[in-house]
C-alpha cells in the first residue's frame, strides 16, 4: 500500500495557520479600556512612605479636573483634614498614559505626556499612619472618573490651624447627577493606587489595541498569553520543518545527513526502484501528476519529490524508469520513520496546541477579572482595592475569603446604586420561601430555594467568604440583625432555625454567589419580606454616635460616608471602659464584615474590609449610594464569639 508522506506535513501547516489566525482573533477581541481623564500620578505617590510634613496633594489627570470636581484626605483617625482645592500647572508625566477612544466603531489611541493637577490642601496631619485620598470628578466625554489612593506618614504631628474644623461637606449634586448618567460605563478606580501606564514607544502606537497597562484592557497578562501562543506556534513549526527536512534528506543542523537517509542502502537511487512522487514507467515527474507543478509552500510538488541520495545529494527532477514489476523497497518504509505523523502523533500534536492556544488565550482574559494594582477605568463605584491581594471588580462575592476591601455594586442598571436586595428577583433568579410567617419568640426552621429560570432549584454554589451562602436577616425598623449561614438539601432548599423575637416585619436577603450552567458564577443579594404576626410598634433609631457597646467591647467607629465617593470607615474594638485593644480573630476569612441598610427600602450593601489591621483598626472601603439614614452592623470575633457593632449613619 503506497504511503503518502507529504498528508500529515499539510494537515499540520493547515492547522498551524488555523489556529495562529484563531490566536490573533481571540487576543484582538479584548478591547482596550476607554477610559478618559485618568488619574495618571500623584504627590505623595500612591503607597509612597512620607517622612515631612506636607500641606497638600497633586493628582494629576490626563485633563483638567472638572471644575465642581470633588476631593477628601482622610487621617488614620478616619477625620478628613482636606482644605479646599485649586488647580496647578501643568507638567510631564513621569510615564505617558494611553487612552481609547470609540471612533466609527474602532477604538483609536490617545497617548498623554502631560499631567493636569489638581491641588488639595491638608489642614494638618494629626497623626502618623496610613492617610486616605479619594476624588470624584466627571471626564469631558461624560464618564465619571473617581477612586481613592492612600500614602503612609511617618513625620512629625501638626496641629489644626486656628478655628478650623473638619469638614463633613458632600459632592456637588450636579456632579453626582452627571457621574451617575454614564454610571455604567464610567470610570472608577479601585483603592487604594492609581494606574500609571507603562510607557508606550511610537513604534507600538499602531499596533493592535492591548496595552501594557493595569486598566481592564488585557494589559501586560494579555502580552503573556500573546506569547504563549507564539511559542506554541513556533514550537510546532519547528517540528514540522525538522520533519519535513527529515523526509526530504536535507541536512537538519550543522551540515548533518538528516537521519531519513543515513539508513539507506547504497550511495544512490538504484535502478529498478521505485522514486518517491513518481508513477508508473518512464520519465514522468511529480510536476506532470500534480497537472503543472502547483506551488505548495514556496516549492512545486516537483520539487519535494526530488529525490535524495544515500549522501545526501538531489537526484534529477526526472526519474529514471521504474520497474512495473519490483517490489517496493523494504528500506523506504524504515529510511524516513520520522518523516510521517501517525494518527495518534497528529492527534496528540494538535491537541497540545489546541491546549497552548486556550491557556494563553485565558492568561489574556484573566487580567479583566481579577488582577492587582488594578482599574482606574470602568470599575464600579466602592469597586475593590488595587493594590494587594488581586480581586474581582465585579458584583457581589466573586472573592476567596480574605482577598482584599471591596463594596458589593448594586443591582441597579447603572450600576452607581450600590444598594441590593431590593428585589426577590435578580439575573434569572429568585429567592422562593416555603415558609412567609413565623410566631414571635418560636423557633422554627426557616426554608427557602433559588430557583432558576427553568423553575428548578439551583444547587451549585460557590464557597465565598468561607460559606456559600449568607443569610442576613432584619426588621424594617431596622433592628433584629441577624447573620446565619443555612444548609442546602440534595433537592435545593435551603433551611436554617430562626427565632424572631418581636411582631414585625422583617427583610431577609440571601447572599450568593451561583455557579451557571457554563462555570460561571452569578453573585447576587435577594431580598424577600417575612412577618412575625402581632403588635408592633416600630423602634426608633438611636441617634448616630461614635461608639456602641457590642457584649464586654467597645466598638468606635471614625470615618465620613460620603455620596458616591469611595471613603475610609474605620472600627476599633476595646475592652469595655478600658483603652486596651480587642484580640480580634478571623471572622469569615477577614477581622470584620460591615452590612450597611438604608432607611425605607431596606437597601443592601455588604463591605468588607483591608486584609490586614490597619493602625490598629479593621478598614473598609464603602460607598454610600444616597444620601439618608442607614444602619451599619460591624460584626467581629474574639475569643471564638462573635459580636456585633451597631451604628447610625446620618448622611446628609
């Protein structure tokens, strides 16, 4: 049976090329980040240790800060010692900044080289320690640009100048409108760095748009990926070409005779023998089968049927007679093993590249996900830390336990309403009770589904925050707080004991993250209504103070909730009449969690904190939605009990 050694080489090159112009598609696919107005540098540079005393910080924009823009500097305290704002004068970046913008459909690069500061006074620095910068302006397209940096200060103490007084002032109304108009796709950074880009040289500004920065672009792990797949391609090239050279007898590397050959029998083609590419008698030629010589890769089939000898020198292009009658040489099956690509070897080989192409293609979208030092653009509003841990700046709980401060985004449509749990229904899902109504005092199982869109019960859940599901139950008076972990049965529901002390109404929110049919998980908050049959009389709130009493501790909180502006809150637990710090333990992978509530709709938002103690203090990030009255719960565990922290938030 004649062999076909050229099959499996073409196979290969056709797939080669496949599979390089998939690479390229799916790379080109991520689009680049069009973030306008970036925050490019700053003084003190985010995460810089200053040792003197400073009375102001620059942060420099690709453009001029909007002229309501607004800007706070918090102490460790969680006091705001920021002094009003002005412009500076323009100066070069230490690193040029490449924007995008969508022009007819493309997105056209913009480099940046020049810095537009804005100045924001510091009254004092009141304490050594981690300081807070946050900033919310709005872009001359429209989109929003805010986020928060922070810098360590290690200098000597000042003091307040005379008469002055913290400031407790809120976003212009107007700016707030505007950023919550393009809120969806607006920029907002994560805490606590801005994103200076890498430079770029002229010769890359017409390359395709995956830039060398931390924006949700690829980024530089999408130039990983890149390679990955170039290496991938070259590799098998490579392979390809040695087996090619093989069964052509050329030499493969230092003038060696390829190993196809060496195993031949005598010094020439023999006559009476059969030639590779030739059939029958006479002089026909590989040329005159193939109808004219078509050129395959550079050379005529002609050409890769010439002939090599046993020293490795070509044979003419015209093949002496065969013999119709003479059995086909036993020495050119076993000359060229190497030559030809069994089915399994193909299989094998295409299958590892196959493989080498998806793992760098998945590099590549990995860094839209989750990836440190991240995202001044298109980030959520209270969106994650950007500097340690990596973590997602999507929805809800898409983190490992511990994995850095973030805010949970809403679930409104443009994504600035931090707010969720407003809704029994969200994503395809909804929260189904079996059970709307329990006595007071009773205690009694609490049973309940999340079912899908095709009426069935989910059952796959992802582990978050060391549980894969939170249960957060509370009156509409806002009290009764209460943080359970149910179990789910095989079936899908859910089901944990309950006892509701007072007649009232209560909001439960389930909070999850669910695993979809394509691996990918859905963090959602849920919120349903449950009563307790009786004669209420609603509560009223105490009013906001700094401190609350939570079982032998004391619970200070310091910070100012501000508008649409990522703001430090700080909790420091003592012991009861005493200065003496709490030993706060892990307490769901982290010294604290934080669910805020608002007044009225019972809007939901669940914080969590920095991974480390900060001075001292567990540090959250949180972004209030509106302005209002909320009800913050600080829940903590010492000594394997946890407590809970209950606090008033006024904000105006």
């Amino acid at each position: 049976m004649r062999r076909h050694p050229q099959i499996a080489g073409r196979v290969v090159s056709g797939l080669l090329a496949f599979l390089l112009v998939s690479a390229v598609a799916l790379l080109a696919s991520a689009q680049p980040a069009a973030a306008h107005g970036t925050l490019a540098m700053s003084t003190p540079a985010a995460g810089a240790t200053v040792r003197e005393a400073l009375t102001s910080v620059r942060l420099f924009f690709t453009e001029k800060a909007a002229a309501n823009a607004f800007f706070t500097v918090t102490a460790p305290g969680g006091i705001r010692v920021d002094n009003g704002w002005s412009y500076g004068e323009p100066k070069p970046l230490d690193k040029p900044v490449r924007e995008y913008f969508l022009v007819n459909g493309q997105f056209e690069p913009r480099e940046y080289t020049t810095g537009f500061p804005a100045t924001v006074a510091v009254a004092h620095l009141p304490a050594k320690g981690e300081y807070s910068v946050s900033y919310l302006s709005v872009a001359s397209d429209g989109d929003p640009v805010r986020g928060t940096l922070t810098f360590r200060y290690n200098g000597p103490v000042t003091a307040a100048p005379k008469g002055w007084s913290p400031p407790s002032t809120q976003p212009d109304p107007a700016l707030l409108a505007a950023a919550e108009q393009h809120g969806s796709s607006g920029q907002a950074s994560a805490v606590p760095t801005v994103a200076a880009e890498t430079p770029i040289p002229p010769s890359a500004a017409a390359a395709a748009p995956i830039e060398s920065t931390d924006e949700n672009g690829p980024g530089a792990v999408a130039w990983v990926g890149l390679a990955v797949v170039a290496v991938a391609v070259a590799a098998a090239g490579s392979v390809v070409w040695r087996r090619r050279t093989a069964s052509t007898g050329r030499p493969a590397g230092r003038g060696r005779t390829a190993p196809a050959t060496s195993g031949r029998r005598g010094a020439g083609t023999r006559p009476g023998t059969r030639t590779p590419g030739t059939k029958g008698a006479g002089s026909r030629t590989a040329a005159a089968k193939t109808g004219g010589g078509r050129a395959v890769g550079g050379r005529t089939d002609a050409d890769r049927a010439a002939a090599t000898t046993g020293n490795g020198t070509q044979t003419s292009d015209t093949r002496p007679p065969a013999d119709p009658g003479a059995s086909p040489d036993p020495d050119l099956a076993s000359a060229t093993p190497r030559s030809r690509l069994s089915n399994t070897g193909l299989a094998l080989f295409v299958g590892a590249l196959v493989l080498a192409l998806l793992g760098g293609f998945g590099l590549a979208r990995i860094s839209g996900n989750e990836g440190p030092a991240a995202n001044t653009a298109r980030q959520p509003a209270g969106g994650p830390p950007a500097s340690g841990p990596a973590v997602s700046a999507t929805d809800g709980h898409q983190h490992p336990a511990g994995t850095g401060p973030h805010t949970h985004r809403g679930d409104s449509g443009t994504g600035e309403t931090l707010a969720t749990g407003t809704t029994v229904s969200a994503a395809g899902f909804t929260l189904q009770p079996l059970e709307r109504t329990q006595p007071a005092g009773v205690r009694a199982d609490y049973r309940f589904r999340i079912v899908g869109t095709d009426r069935q019960p989910a059952t796959r859940f992802a582990v978050v925050h060391d549980k894969p599901l939170h249960l957060i139950v509370v009156g509409r008076d806002l009290t009764g707080y209460q943080h359970l972990h149910p179990t789910m049965a095989p079936d899908g529901t859910w089901s944990v004991p309950l006892t509701l002390a007072r007649p009232g109404g209560y909001r439960v929110y389930a909070d999850f993250s669910v695993t979809t049919a394509n691996g990918s998980q859905q963090p959602l908050v849920l919120g349903v209504d449950h009563t307790v049959p009786g004669a209420h009389t609603p509560a009223a709130l105490p009013p906001p103070q700094a401190q609350a009493a939570a079982g032998p501790f004391t619970v200070s909180m310091t910070g100012t909730p501000t508008v649409g502006v990522t703001a430090p809150i700080h909790f420091q637990v003592t012991s009861a009449g005493t200065a003496t710090p709490a030993q706060l333990q892990r307490y769901l992978g982290a010294y604290g969690h934080l669910v805020v509530v608002r007044e009225g709709d019972l809007g939901y938002v669940h914080v969590h904190p920095e991974q480390e103690l900060v001075d001292g203090t567990v540090k959250f990030w949180l972004t209030v939605p509106s302005a209002g009255r909320y009800r913050a719960f600080f829940d903590f565990q010492v000594a394997g009990t946890v407590h809970t922290g209950e606090f008033t938030i006024d904000v105006p």
